[in-house]
C-alpha cells in the first residue's frame, strides 16, 4: 500500500496540473471503488476550481472554490495519469490496463484519470470546514514532516507505553502517515530494535530516531518514492527508493551498516514482516 512518500509525491506531480484549474466534466466508470461515490459525486464536483492540494496522513485533499473537499485514498493499486489534451473521453495508457481506468477528471488543463486494479482506494467529498472532525482525521496523529514532529514530542508520546516500538510507530493515532517499509528503514538507521518498548525512548535515542524518521522520508520523496509492484509517479514513471532500501526485503543479506557483521533478520510482528539487524538494533 502507498505510504506517506509516495502519496506526497503524487501529490507534487499533480499540483502543477490541478490548483487553479477547473474541473469541466467527471466520468465515473462504475458506481463504485472500495465504497459507492457520495450521491451526486459528478455534479458536486462540475465547474469547481481548485484551489490548493494538500496531504494528510495518506489522503489526497483537493480543496474547491465552494468550501468542498475531494478527498482520495489511493488504497493498494490506486494511481493518477495526467493526459495532455482537455477531452472528455478516457484515454487509454501505455503502462495501466485500460479496464482499470474508473473515473476520468476533464479539466481546464487537460485530463486526469484514476486507474485501479483492485478498487481498493475510495473518494469523498466534505466540507473543508469539518475536515479536522471528519471520520478519517479526526484521530490522526502528528505529521512527521510537521513542525510538531520532535524527538521530544516523540518521547513525551511514547512515554509509558509498552507496546513493541514498530508498532507505536506504524499507529495512526500516533503519527500519521507512517508505513511499514519506512519504519523499517528508520529503525534500523537509528539503531533501534523494532521489538524494545516504544516507552523505552530516551531524549538522545528519541531525537535519534525523530531525525531517521524525517531523513527516510524525505529521501524517498526526492527518489519519487518506492516502486514495489502498483506505485507510479503522475507522469506513469516509476520511484526508485527501494533500491536504497537497508533492510527492507533484504532478508539473509548483510548489514550495510559500517563494521557490522550481522545478516538482516525477519521477523512478524501483527502480521507484518519486520526486517532489521540483531546486531546493530538494540
């Protein structure tokens, strides 16, 4: 599923595209992806501008001119294609089976369409003014890009919790946005085992792990995230980060930490793979 990286890259690739340009026409495919559209989901979006585009956790938020917000969840496969021309027909691509193509975005740019192969990404419309209460934000966490977002923050959140420290990492309510590869990544370049408890965290061993945090995610943006097996970049290019990866998927390979002996381990924890160093992760 797409993690912070690689939703904030979409949104940059669609920006440019998107703010200030109004939406002409909306062509649904189907009456559904994940959940049903909202009733009237065309029309309420028809000759609107917009006029920001935002990130939240791992949403997609199109603010319009009329107080309206589009809200989009790429689910697992979901992905954005820009097309040059202003038509109002689906275009088929060179990368995406066209059977996939549900909904079709005719803007004064030029036309935008949503591929999904397994319908697991979703869109909605609120209002702007009762986003912050909305079902899906209302108990979202800091965002680790934000100012919020501190090793001391980070400490005073996790102070008293035993929970293993991934899994305070990967919840929502803690700190929105995060996923399983980057964590991975984050713990093993703080030198922090993913299993010790997240109230374990000390001012120095929490800064530590506040600064891997950012430094992962914001070196993935800048690769145009990781390309596993349904990421694409709105212009349909691939990211590159996984061949930066340290430990993710690397299983039985050696640690590329400098003067470290140990083989990357895998272990399952809630029913995710954890991958990380027994050595150099304490």
């Amino acid at each position: 599923m797409p993690e912070l990286p690689e939703v904030e890259t979409v949104r940059v690739g669609l920006a440019p595209f998107l703010v200030g340009s109004r939406i002409l026409r909306v062509d649904l495919r189907r009456k559904d992806l994940r959940f049903p559209f909202p009733e009237n989901f065309s029309t309420r979006l028809e000759g609107r501008r917009i006029v920001a585009l935002n990130r939240r956790a791992k949403y997609l938020l199109a603010n319009l001119d009329d107080d309206q917000v589009l809200i989009a969840h790429l689910g697992m496969s979901g992905s954005f294609r820009l097309e040059a021309e202003p038509v109002g027909a689906f275009k088929y691509p060179r990368n995406k089976n066209p059977a996939h193509d549900h909904v079709a975005f005719s803007l004064e740019t030029g036309l935008m369409v949503y591929n999904d192969p397994r319908r697991f990404g979703f869109m909605t419309l609120a209002q702007t003014s009762e986003l912050a209460d909305h079902p899906y934000f209302a108990g979202l966490g800091v965002e680790p890009l934000s100012n919020d977002f501190s090793g001391k923050s980070l400490t005073q959140l996790f102070a008293g919790k035993s929970a293993p420290l991934k899994s305070a990492l990967l919840d929502q309510r803690n700190i929105a946005g995060l996923g399983n590869i980057y964590v991975c990544e984050a713990l093993h370049r703080a030198g922090l085992s993913p299993m010790r408890p997240a109230g374990s965290l000390t001012a120095k061993t929490g800064e530590t792990l506040a600064r891997a945090v950012m430094q992962v995610l914001q070196e993935a943006i800048e690769a145009g995230g990781s390309s596993l097996r349904d990421h694409r970049q709105a212009d349909g290019s691939l990211g590159y980060f996984q061949h930066n990866f340290r430990v993710y998927d690397r299983e039985g390979q050696a640690c590329v930490s400098r003067a470290c002996q140990g083989t990357i381990a895998r272990h399952t924890q809630n029913g995710r793979s954890t991958f990380y160093c027994p050595i150099c992760q304490s």
